[in-house]
C-alpha cells in the first residue's frame, strides 16, 4: 500500500483549483471558487471548490470529496492511479506498489490504456524511422507541420504490413486482448489470425482532457492502390471503447482547455489538421469533433471551459448543412454561438498556412457574426431577402434556434436584435415565437419519449441475456498469458476488409542508413524516439496495480439546514480535539436539530473519547457519507459576497471561542423552541389535571431557562475553557 504520508503530501502539493479547473471553468466567490458541476448536467452553478480546506462539494448532485476523489471520479482511475497521477504532476515521488490489482473493469480499462499508449508510441517512431513513411512524412513536411508540432500531438505512421503492429506487440509483452478492446487488431472469420487495424495511414493520436491517448484517427496515403473496385476511406478512427466514446471526445482539448479558459471562447473546426494548423499558428483554443456530428455531450464539455462557440465550417455545401444543424443543439446548452464563414475554396487549415494568425484574427473580428446576423447576411447574399417567402422563412428558422435557449430573458434579447436586423415589430416575433416554444416542447417530448422505449428495451434486453453467459468461444482468454503468445499464427494472407488492400511485402523493417535510396529525412525528423523522451506525448510510465475502493453515492442535501449547527461543526472539523472538548462540554447531539448533522457530531465526540484524529482530510478520505457531508459543511451553498466572506474568515480568525459562544447560545435557544412545542403538544393532549399541572410547569422552566439565554452574557453561559 502507498504510505499515508506520501498519501498526505500529494493532497498538500496538489493544487485542487488547478486540477478541477481541468474539467469545470470556475469563478472565485470570496476565498472559494464556483462552476457547472462535472458530474450531472445544471444550469446554474453550484459546485463549489475550496483551496484553503483542499475539498469540492456540489450541493446540486451531492458529489464532494477532495483533489484525489475528484480524479478518481472524473478520469476513472483507481485510488493509486490517481495518487500517481498527481504526484507526478506536482512533483511528488510515490513508491511503487507490490499489491496486485483486483479489479476487473479497471484492469480491462488500464489494458487499453496500456495498449494504446503502446501504439502511439509504435506508431510516432514508425514516422521518424522507417523508410516506407518517407512519402507520410513528405506529406506532413509539405503541410507546413513542423517537428515541433508532430511530437507535440503524437503523429505517427501505421505500416502497410497486415501484422507489424502485432508483432511489435507481441515481443513488447502487450496481451493480444487489450489490443482487441482498444480497436488496434482485429481477428479473422476463423477467429484465430489477427491482424492491424490500421495500415498504411498516418496516424493522429486522439487524447483525452488529461493527455492520455484514448483512439487513433488514421489518414490513408494517397498513393495506395485500391483492390476489387473498392476505394479505401479517407480517414478511419477507432471503435468505441471503455475509454473512448466519440460523442463526448473533442480533438485538441488537452492543449486548447486551458486557451479556450484564458479566451471564454472555443473555436470548433472539422478536422485534425485544421487543429493542428491553427495551434501550430498560436491559435490555440480550437478543437475538432473527431470525424462525428457535434453533440450535445461535446457541447457540454465545450461549456466547461467557455461562453462563446466560434463555429468555422468549410464553405461547400456539406460543411455549410453541418453548421446549420450544429446551431441549435449549441444554443440549446446555452452557449453564445458565433459563426464564421471562409473564403470559397478555404478551410481553417489552408486559410492559417497561406494568410497566418494574424491575418485569421482580422477577418474573424471582421466577419464573425452572431448566429442571427449570419443567417440573414446568407439569405441577403444569395439574392432571396428581397422574395416575401424566402425572408418568412429565414425569419422562421431563426426564431425556431431562438426557441431552443433555454434562458426565456436570453430569447428576449435575441427577439429584440432580429427586431433591429429586420424591422419587423416585436409583438409578431414574440407571437411567433410562442407558437415555435410550443413546438420544441412537443419535439422534446417525443424525444424522451423515445429515449424511454430505448431504455426499457434496452434493460429488458439486459434482462434476458443474464449475466452468466459465456461469449461465443474464440480461444481469446487470455487473463493467464500476460505476454500474449496465443499460440496463433499472425495472419499472412490477404483478409478481404474494408480499410483497404495491403501494401508491401510485410519484411523486416530497414532503418535510413541501410537504405540510402530514401534519402535524409527532413530536418524535423531529427529527434530522439524512445519512449518516454521530452518532446512526445507517450510515455508508458508504471501501470498501477491496485483496485479502486468502492464509492457509494454521497447523501445529497435536503434543503436549507441550521447554520448554527453547521457553524459548530465546521469549528470542530477546523480546530480538532481542543473545539471538540470545549463544545462537546456545552451541549450533546440532543440539541442537534438536523439528523446528518447530529451524527457527525455524534461521530466527532466518539473519535475525541477514543483519541482517533478528527480533521477535514480524515472525514474526506472516508467512505460514503462522510465525504459529502463534510464539504456541506465545510461550503456553504448559500455563498455570502465576497467581501462578506472575507469579513467572515477574518472574524472566525479572531476569536474562535467567542463564535462557538454565539452559535451555541442559537442551539441552546431553538432547542429550548424544540421542548417548548413539544410541552405545549403534551399539555393539549393531556387526559387529567395532575399531567396538565406537570405540562405547565415544564413550560415555565423552559421559558425561564430560555429568558436566561437570551439575557445572559456570553461569557457566564459558557466560560472559556481555561475558566471551566
């Protein structure tokens, strides 16, 4: 097991604000920061995220926890994956561990990682080694892309060879099975010969927010040769995965998150190239939708790291139908959308490359345009603003994306811009748009409609199928054989696929200097290759080797509760044993109001008589419910201004004994409230005089006890400890 202590200084390195802001664009309020929660879809911010106590709390969802917490739910990593993971960020060394990993998801999930960086590494050195690449890397050098940019984003080449990425693998140890899972080798009908996926392509890796390689998008040669009629496909990109599901991923995000934070604005391109030349450029917040149709998924990863989408599609007809369809699903998750038009027979890649950044900014500043001024300006060029029919119905699709804002006084303020643009009066828009509401809330509900029949179908099908089936027999079991070796032979024939026919012979690999005839590389190919050397993004590092606890669903806050009893809390979890014996002394869990909070106070008194430690990292790094309790806690959800908060922390800086005066002076009083009621239910409800007598004196000492509080100073109702 990792030490504690190594566990404790990753927590303290660790800068939790640095690490979230990964995932989720925060704001500061007061000394803690706030964002769109992460883990469930919100409009309203409130996920909170606190650098002095180290912890996050969501008081939408419930989610909380601390920097480690975080990692492990947002990357789906193991406890000891993700201590690795931020110690190597924040430079602290973590031991290796002996214990193995027990967990079979995640051991399925760490094979595929394991596999693909493997391939990414194969492939990058494939580039900068093997002479069969020299026409890739003729192609990339004749793109503009400099050495730089390649090792930055990993690009690589697959070989025309049916099995040289198998092989490879196979001497390398990597199990055939992760190979499989993570779409890199493929079987034959027999189901015993295998063979690569990807041949004769250069090859761009696809990454995830945290820079590890989850899928491949692999761009053919043109100069392969077609077999039986059939045209090879430009790009492939991998199969969906444990670790990659297209529709959330967006090329680039691991280099653009942090731009696209610094510029609150993302610039959507179609595909890796224009990425790569527009970062090349310093344009650096751009991102592709990896070869798919933009989802809302995409969007709302998009979101997370800024307000305003620049969408740049190609000028041709398909690129123009693809912005129109992307419009509304960006408005929908409440994105400022902006839309930007090249130049006919332009793309973002060639426009950057033949004009530059400079140039690109100018006419982005220029003829950028919101999303209604656009669809008017094309109407306008294309000579039909003039026709009655053409002007209704543009005015109509407008409307139409206006409607699916989700913020009503947004809408307003878009109804009042096609006003101005139009000079049509707001009483028909609003009209109009009221009959266009009524029409998304129709669609929307057929869509979930839809989505139910999907998922009862889905659960039923899951149903049938049990979950002791054993899958059709393949011979490919391979939890046994770590190296590999199936006994299969690597496949040498030519399968009939549809990535295309082979291209050479398959023979062993030549390196440049026993083949003079491909000439010297291009100056950029003159670096290092080995795994793990700065300038690639592959680097294999130790694969962890311990399972991740189980993680119960935290208790998700109900309502507003006490501020006093949270107060009291929030100074024992501060100050440990010395504010728990002080408070502890002046009242018990009776007079705790709120169930949650009367069991962490009850848990802190049984840790104090017990001598166990009491703190913030303690409850955090507990199971369910701790966690979440501890940050409702420890964050407010109803977040004062930010100079009130200071003022706040400073007066809880001054005297802490004074404050857990004050709020045990308001426990004491609503208790007090608490038996007052309930004497005075007992006394309606009594069936003699003698219990009645005995209700009301009850009443009159709780009322005298109750003026005592009230009237008494601080001081004399509770000495300090020193005077106790």
């Amino acid at each position: 097991m990792i030490p504690d202590h190594i566990k404790e200084e990753v927590k303290a390195a660790a800068d939790i604000v640095e690490v979230v802001s990964d995932y989720v664009k925060l704001r500061r309020t007061g000394s803690n920061f706030q964002g769109l929660c992460p883990f469930h879809n919100e409009k309203s911010p409130s996920f909170n995220v606190s650098p002095n106590l180290g912890i996050y709390k969501c008081f939408g969802c419930g989610e909380s926890g601390d920097v480690i917490s975080f990692v492990m739910k947002q990357d789906g990593v193991s406890f000891t994956e993700a201590i690795r993971s931020l110690g190597a960020r924040f430079g602290v060394d973590v031991p290796e561990e002996s214990q193995p990993e027990n967990d079979e998801r995640y051991r399925e999930k760490e094979g595929i990682y394991h596999a693909l960086a493997f391939a990414g590494r194969f492939f990058f050195k494939q580039l900068t080694e093997n002479p069969e690449a020299l026409e890739a890397r003729k192609y990339l050098d004749k793109r503009g892309f400099t050495g730089q940019t390649v090792r930055k984003y990993g690009i690589g080449y697959a070989p025309a060879a049916y099995d040289t990425l198998l092989n490879a693998a196979r001497k390398a140890g990597v199990n055939e099975h992760y190979l499989e899972q993570a779409g890199l080798i493929k079987f034959g009908r027999n189901g015993e010969t295998a063979f690569d996926v990807f041949r004769s392509r250069i090859m761009f890796p696809i990454f995830n927010a945290s820079g590890k390689v989850i899928a491949f998008g692999g761009r053919i040669m043109e100069n392969v040769p077609v077999s039986d009629g059939r045209k090879a496909p430009k790009y492939i990109n991998s199969p969906q995965t444990l670790v990659y599901n297209k529709s959330e991923v967006l090329y680039g995000i691991h280099v653009a998150k942090n731009e696209i934070r610094k510029h609150r604005e993302v610039i959507l391109v179609e595909g890796y190239t224009d990425v790569l030349s527009m970062h090349q450029a310093g344009i650096s917040n751009a991102v592709a939708t990896s070869g798919t149709a933009l989802t809302a998924e995409q969007l709302k990863v998009m979101h997370r790291y800024g307000e305003t989408l620049l969408m740049i599609y190609d000028s041709d007809l398909a690129g123009q139908n693809a912005m129109s369809r992307s419009v509304d699903l960006a408005l929908r998750e409440g994105l400022d959308v902006r839309l930007l038009q090249l130049p006919d027979g332009e793309d973002p890649d060639s426009f950057v490359r033949r004009f530059g950044r400079d140039s690109f900014v100018q006419y982005r500043n220029e003829q950028a345009r919101d999303f209604v001024a656009f669809l008017i300006d094309k109407t306008r060029l294309a000579g039909k603003w003039d026709d009655p029919f053409h002007r209704t119905a543009t005015i109509g699709s407008i409307l139409r994306s206006i409607a699916e804002i989700p913020d009503e006084i947004a809408q307003q303020a878009w109804v009042q811009r096609l006003s101005s643009l139009t000079g049509m009066g707001d009483r028909a828009l609003f009209e109009q748009l009221n009959l266009q509401r009524a029409e998304v809330a129709r669609a929307r509900d057929k869509a979930n409609q839809r989505d139910r029949r999907r998922d009862t179908v889905s659960a039923r099908n899951v149903q049938d199928q049990g979950t002791g089936q054993e899958p059709a027999a393949r011979g490919r079991q391979q939890a046994n054989n770590p190296t590999g070796s199936s006994g299969r032979q690597a496949y040498t024939g030519v399968p009939q696929d549809r990535f295309g026919p082979p291209v050479g012979d398959g023979k062993e690999l030549q390196s440049h200097t026993d083949n003079p005839q491909t000439g010297p590389p291009p100056d950029w190919l003159d670096i290092p290759t080995e795994s793990g050397r700065e300038g690639t993004p592959f680097d294999a590092g130790p694969w962890p080797g311990e399972s991740a606890p189980a993680v119960q669903p935290p208790v998700a806050p109900t309502g507003r509760k006490p501020g006093y009893e949270r107060e009291l809390l929030r100074l024992m979890l501060r100050h440990g044993h010395p504010m728990v014996e002080y408070i502890g002394s002046q009242c018990n869990e009776d007079h705790f109001q709120d169930e949650e909070y009367r069991m962490l106070f009850a848990d802190m008194i049984a840790r104090y008589e017990t001598g166990k430690p009491i703190s913030v990292s303690v409850y955090t790094a507990l199971p369910s419910p701790w966690p979440a309790l501890v940050g409702e806690v420890m964050m407010d959800r109803y977040t004062p201004s930010a100079r009130k908060q200071e003022a706040l922390e400073m007066q809880r800086k001054k005297d802490v004994h004074k404050i857990a005066k004050g709020e045990l002076r308001s426990l004491k009083l609503h208790y007090l409230d608490k038996l007052k009621q309930e004497f005075q239910q007992q006394y309606a409800q009594a069936a003699d005089i003698e219990e009645k007598k005995t209700c009301q004196q009850l009443l009159m000492e709780v009322s005298r006890e109750r003026l005592r509080y009230e009237q008494e100073l601080l001081d004399r109702l509770f000495p300090n400890p020193d005077q106790i």
